[in-house]
C-alpha cells in the first residue's frame, strides 16, 4: 500500500466506524469499497489491498466482490458520473437521443472518462424515476425530465465548472469522490437541501385534495 | 369510481416532510408507541388478519411471513428492508423515501419488535444518493428521539437500525442475492429451502420485506385491521402506490385501494398523452407480461392480474402509446435482463444473450420469420428453468409481446427496417434523422 501515514489513519478509523455497524465484520466490504473510492475516484490496488487487510479477507476475495457491481469503478473515474437513462420508457421518452446528443458533445462514450478527468458518461439502466422521464443522474443525483437542450446545459455546465443543481437533491451535486464518502455512510449535512417530493411524486395527492378523498374511513 | 386513498402519501407535500418533527406533527411515532404496548404475537396476528401482503412483488402474506420465524432461541433474529427498487418502471419506493423515510423507520421499529429483532437492515440501492442521506438522517433523528437504540420509549426493547447502500445490481433486489450482497459478497441467489426466515442472514432466521409493506405497518397498527381490510378485493386487501409512467398526461404516484383499474387511474391522470391510443402497458414492472387496451378494466388486484395472464408485482404501469415500437421496448428490456443476469445459472446466462442477439437483429430488421420461432424456443429453455426468478421475469415481456403483436415483430422481417418513427414517442421535438446512428448497446451493457 501508498497511502501516506494520515490518508491511512484517517482511512482507518473510517473503516473501524464502518465495521462497527456490523454483527459481522465482512459486511462492511461494500461500504468500504465505496469508501476507498471516495479517496481514490475508483476502486485502486490499494484500496483493495486495504479492504482485504482490514477485514482478514484476500485482494482475490476483495477484488471478485468489487468486479461484480457497477457503481465500483476499476479505472480512475471522472469527477462527475453522468448517466443516462436508456431503459425502456425513458429511451422511448426521448432518453435514446439525449444520450446520443450528450456522448457526442462530450465526445466519450458508455463507460469512458474524458481526458481531463470531468466526466465519465454512462448509459443508465432504470433508476427508479420513471414518472420524471426522461432522466439523467450526475453523481446519482437527479436531474428529472430532461430534454436535449436541459441535458446539454447541464454538461455544458460541469465542463465549464460551474456548479449544477439537480431537480431533487441537494443545492449543487457535489464530485464523485464525495458522493462516494455518503455512500460509505458518513453523513454530508446536506440532506435538508432540495425538496421532499417532485410534481409527479404529487400526483395522486393532489387529485385526491382536489376531490376531497382521504382515506380515513376506508376506500369508497 | 374507486377513490384515491392517501396514505403513505398523505403528508408528502408537507413542510420538510422527511423530518422528524414533521412526522411527529402529523401523529408519527404514535402507533409504534401504541404497539409497544401489546403483545407480540398480538401483533403479528393482526398484520395477518389485515391481509397486509408483500408490496415489493411476489404478494406473499406478509403476518404470516413473520409467523414462520422458529420460536426465539436467545439468539439473534434480522429484519431486512428490501429497498433496492431497480425492477425497470417501479418507481413507488424511492420517492416515498424521500418524501417520508420515517414511516419506513417506525414500521421498521414496529416489525423489528414484533419478531423479536434487535438490530434491522435497510439495504438501499446505491445509485439514489440523496434517498440515502435522507434515510441516513431519519434513522439518526429517530435515536436521538428515542424511537431507536435502547429501551425505547421505557419498554425495555432496544433496536439498531443499520442503513446500507449497494453498489449497483439489480439482482440484490432478489431476497437471498440481497443478504449475500449484505454480507459482503458478490450478489447472488442462494438455493431455496432453507427460507430466509429459518436461515437468512448470517445464517439465523431473518425476514425480507419490501420498503412499502413495512412503511404500511404503522397505519394497519394505528388505524386498526378493519379499516386495512375495508380497503381493496376479498383477497388483496388494503391500500397500495401505483405509479404510472409514459405516455399519459400527469405520470406520478397515485395511492389507491388494490383492485382500482387502468382506466380510473388514466382519467386521474388526464388520459394519455396528447390524446393517443393506448397500445401496451405493464402492470407490474418490466417482469410481468404486458397488456393493451383490453385490460384497461381489468381490477388491479393479485387474482384479477393474474387470471388475466399478467402480475400485479409492484404495481408499475409503464403506459406506451400507438407510436411505440413494441419490438424496440421488448429488446431494451431484454438487454437490461442480459446486463442484470448474475451468471449463476446457465439457462439465464447464456439464455439471455442470445435473446438480445435476435431481438437486436430482428429490431433492426435483419430477422428472419424463423428468428421469431427461435426466440419463444429460447424463452422456452429460460423460464421454469433458471435458479431465481429474474430468468422468468426476462421472458415475460418477450412472450407476451409475440402473442399480442406478432405480425409487428413480422414487419420488422419484411420491410427490412423498423417501421415506426422513435422521435414521434419522445417527449420533445427532434427529427428523426439524427437518430437513426442508435448507440450499439452492445459495448455499452458489456
Ligand atoms: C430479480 C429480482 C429482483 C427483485 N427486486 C426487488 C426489489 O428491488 N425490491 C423488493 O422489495 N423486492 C424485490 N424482489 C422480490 C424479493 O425477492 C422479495 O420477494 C421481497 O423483497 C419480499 O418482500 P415483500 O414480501 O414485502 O414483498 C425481487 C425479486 C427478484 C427475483
Ligand atoms: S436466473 Fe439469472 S439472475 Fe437468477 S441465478 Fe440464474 S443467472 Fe443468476
């Protein structure tokens, strides 16, 4: 392992606070690879090296674990992670040519980062946001309802380095190292930014206000 | 006309409505104060007695689930929340959790004291960051309220609650890839029986629940079983989200008894877009056989869906209008299942490989009539014969869609290309011309 003396105690202390949460210590292996990802944009040799340390396991054991998730990342990622959704209904809703419009001005494709370093693009299974179709999500934050323009706008953006806002999250998606640090489980204070539900969420609450049905005493 | 029942939903649209206070306002906390007065077993028989089942697919009897736990040995017993949702179209889960995660935490503390656990999971799906810190901060709030950690409310029951986000996969949605993935491994399907609940996690009895049958708990306990079961068919009872998406006016979450139809919801949600036919729809997630307009009165309840063909699963209705391909919809679906197979069994892996190679030929009209036959005989080797049911599941759609639109699939054969047009089903105007370079998804989903 390189990691210098404080990146590894701090990383140390992270991982005994993971570990903790666990009757079983293994069960902090995902947690952690998100972890070492939050220190080194993806999951590196050392950060394998160190998991398997910290929990009695082999790199080997580490490193099938890791291969077998998407989210785990094997090359340095780019800062922000932007994913398109092509599942069905959102490719059908317009995802397909938004992912076409967006790889061609970021002039990567599906899982490749760009030179410097800013952005990973990837074509996005479902993200379970169908009613806010199409989607992108930067960083696994929502950006909803997207249209060519919107999308492009929002690269535009993070190559620029201006900070983006999405639609239901927090008030500037933060990089992908610091995302990864919330998936460890470590909180970032940002879980009051952004609203509680989008329009669609409402949907059904709304006609229901409108029609004055509750569910108080039952269905009719 | 059957009405909306807000529920789960009923204070999404309040101030800071995934807070603690905010939930308190609105009586939150309540009924797990209430049932940490009552017997165990009492509880456990009126979730039974609600006809409360499954809300994350399968429909199983959630009381009797918990029932068959072994009698308490000392040792420790698990509660696992199921809140993974990446069933293509399902999108009920996260957005109540965004909106309210502590409805999921009180029925978690709830169920937790009911089969006698001390330390409950949430296994969260990683790739919905903001849903995480918002259950990250609910669990936190509840302790230092007391509504977690020890001897809660003076009752002298203790409960941890550990949040914890995967890393991308669909099949840890799967109950037994799930725990495999909780412990720290590669996400796949374990060999049934033994059931979770006699040994799950970390081999000791453990239940699996779905986000929206647990966050249904509080109510059943605050309101009583009656009110419940006054709701819904004789024997789907209760309330539940269905969450419409696609081609229709105002796509969302619409919380209604069970049994409501396609057609009551369309009309709430301002017909379909600009006034199209309605062509397809799925009414439980991409897994279940899809339906056309002669469904549209079909009861969405468990028996109907099912004596229809189809599954009620988790309620998703992906809603495709006339200018849909449906041979374009069914290919996508299937290179998701291709992405997703986990590799354990054979028929899955190598099954659905080869589904993708003749759907993508037959999508871009390089099939032949006999690529058709191949594809139900491969869908044949597949379904009933694969270890878990994301095999089945990746049929469904293929199966279904031949029955109901063959000659669609025919035309692809004999005009040699697709005959609809993609930029008319999208949402914005582009012309169809950029679009005909479609990314080779092949690569991608590598
Ligand atoms: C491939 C696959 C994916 C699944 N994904 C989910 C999921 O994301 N959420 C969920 O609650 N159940 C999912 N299930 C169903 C679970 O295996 C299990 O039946 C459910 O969590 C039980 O909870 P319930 O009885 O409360 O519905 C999935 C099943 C399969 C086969
Ligand atoms: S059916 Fe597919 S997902 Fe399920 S065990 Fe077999 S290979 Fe894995």
């Amino acid at each position: 392992m390189t990691y210098d003396e404080s990146t590894l105690t701090q990383l140390t202390a992270d991982a005994e606070q993971i570990v903790s949460r666990y009757p079983v210590p293994r069960s902090a292996l995902l947690p952690m690879l998100h972890l070492v990802q939050s220190v080194d944009g993806f999951v590196s040799p050392d950060g394998i090296a160190f998991c398997a340390d910290q929990l009695g396991l082999t790199s080997a054991e580490v490193s099938a674990v890791a291969t077998f998730y998407t989210q785990y990342k094997r090359r340095p990622n780019g800062e922000y992670q932007v994913g398109v959704c092509t599942n069905t209904l959102c490719a059908v809703m317009g995802g397909d040519e938004i992912w076409k419009r967006v790889s061609e001005r970021v002039g990567v494709g599906h899982d490749e980062t760009t030179a410097d370093g800013k952005i990973s693009l990837e074509r996005l299974e479902c993200n379970a946001a169908c009613d806010f179709a199409p989607v992108m999500m930067i960083n696994w934050e929502f950006f909803d309802n997207m249209t060519p323009e919107s999308a492009l706008s929002v690269v535009n953006d993070i190559l620029d380095g201006k900070p983006v806002k999405p639609s239901r999250g927090p008030d500037a998606v933060p990089t992908f190292k610091e995302v990864s640090r919330v998936l460890a489980g470590f909180e970032d204070g940002r879980a009051d930014e952004g609203v509680g539900a989008g329009e669609p969420t409402l949907a059904g609450l709304k006609v229901a206000k409108d029609q004055g049905w509750t569910a108080e005493g039952g269905a009719k | 006309m059957t009405e909306l029942v807000p529920v789960l939903s009923a204070n999404w649209d309040q101030e800071q409505s995934w807070k603690h206070a905010s939930y308190v306002k609105g009586g939150g906390y309540g009924a797990l104060k209430k049932a940490l007065g009552i017997d165990k077993a009492d509880l456990v028989q009126m979730v039974k007695d609600s006809g409360l089942r499954g809300r994350g697919g399968a429909g199983f009897p959630t009381g009797m689930k918990w029932g068959f736990l072994p009698p308490d040995d000392g040792k420790p017993r698990y509660l696992v929340v199921n809140a993974d949702e990446s069933e293509p179209g399902t999108c009920k889960d996260i957005p109540l959790m965004m909106a309210n995660p502590h409805v999921l935490v009180e029925g978690v503390a709830i169920t937790s004291y009911a089969i006698g656990c001390n330390h409950a999971f949430i296994y969260v799906r990683g790739e919905v960051v903001h849903v995480y810190r918002r259950l990250l901060q609910a669990v936190r709030e509840a302790y230092e309220a007391g509504d977690l950690g020890k001897n809660i409310h003076g009752s002298g029951f203790d409960l941890d609650v550990t949040v914890h986000a995967g890393a991308g996969a669909y099949i840890c949605g799967e109950e037994t890839a799930l725990l495999d993935s909780l412990e720290g491994r590669r996400g796949q399907p374990r060999l049934k029986p033994p059931f979770p609940a006699v040994a799950g996690l970390y081999a000791r009895p453990t239940v699996v629940n779905n986000v929206e049958s647990v966050a249904s708990v509080p109510a059943i306990v605050e309101r009583g079983v009656e009110w419940f079961a006054g709701m819904g068919t004789e024997r789907s009872k209760g309330h539940g989200l269905f969450s419409l998406s696609g081609h229709v006016e105002k796509p969302g979450q619409y919380e209604a008894s069970l049994g409501i139809t396609l057609r009551e919801l369309l009309e709430m949600a301002g017909g379909m877009r600009g006034g199209k036919s309605l062509k397809f729809w799925t009414p439980g997630g991409s897994s279940t056989p899809i339906f056309t307009e002669e469904h549209l009165d079909t009861p969405l309840d468990y028996e109907s869906v099912g004596a229809a063909g189809s599954m009620l699963g988790t309620r998703a209705l992906q809603i495709f209008d006339e200018t849909t391909c449906v041979v374009r919809a069914v290919t996508r679906w299937t290179e998701f299942y291709k992405h997703e197979s986990c590799g354990k069994c054979t028929p899955c892996r190598e099954g659905t490989f080869w589904l993708t190679q003749i759907l993508k030929r037959l999508e871009a009209g390089n099939g032949t009539e006999a690529d058709i036959q191949q594809l139900l005989d491969t869908c044949d080797s597949i379904a009933g014969r694969s270890f878990c049911a994301l095999g089945d599941g990746a049929t469904s759609s293929i199966i279904s869609s031949v029955k109901l639109f063959r000659e669609e699939y025919e035309r692809h054969v004999t005009e040699g290309k697709c005959p609809f047009d993609h930029a008319a089903s999208a949402l914005f105007d582009y012309t169809a011309a950029s679009s005909t370079s479609e990314p080779t998804t092949e690569e991608a989903h590598a």
